[in-house]
C-alpha cells in the first residue's frame, strides 16, 4: 500500500507535466501564474488522492499526504510553473503551463485549487 501512495504521490507532483489545452481553455500567463503563487493548494490526483500542496513566497514548496511530506522549490518561469520535489519524482524538474479549469487549475491528471 505505501508503495501505491508513493506512486499515486509522484503522480501529483506531475501536475505540471504535459498539459494540452483546447481552444476553448485558459492557459494561464506569466502575470496570471504569479498572482496564483505562492499560495496553499489543494490537489487530487487521478480523482482519488489528494496532496495539500504549500508554494511559499521564498520559492519553496511543502506536501503533505496521508502522513507522508516532502519539500521542494517552485519558481515561474517563461509562462510555466516548475517544480522539484526532494525525494518525490526522484528529485526531478518538472515545468509545464497550466490550465484554469471552473475554478481548479488542472495537468496531466491532476486538478488543484487555492485554498
């Protein structure tokens, strides 16, 4: 089970990644992603786990799940938002745009709001 929780974690931590949007979806911009951050987030991930997600104003980030943490830096850069957690995703960059969607932001099956 813990194996699974990690699994499902890192898959959070993707929210950043591959997200495609139509033409009727907002892609945020540069401006926008920097009023969205930093802040405190609430994230599903693949409609079953959810990660509360911490972006503070010093560029680093807190998640926390089931018991489980991990920290990492976040930072905006040419209209995306990257990541890189410690010890999720093996310490990896991620950086991708996102996509306002009915009041939740959403990536590569992961959605998530301010809370």
């Amino acid at each position: 089970m813990k194996q699974f929780m990690i699994s499902i974690l890192a898959a959070s931590v993707l929210v950043f990644s591959g997200v495609s949007a139509g033409a009727d979806e907002a892609v945020l911009s540069q401006a926008e992603l920097g009023k969205l951050f930093p802040g405190n987030f609430h994230a599903v991930v693949n409609g079953a786990v959810t990660v509360k997600i911490t972006a503070r104003g010093n560029g680093t980030l807190i998640g926390q799940m089931t018991g489980q943490e991990d920290r990492g830096r976040w930072s905006v850069e040419r209209g995306k938002l990257c990541i890189v957690w410690s010890t999720w995703l093996n310490g990896k960059a991620s950086c991708s745009r996102v996509v306002a969607d009915d009041g939740w932001y959403r990536g590569n099956g992961v959605k998530f709001r301010k809370i």
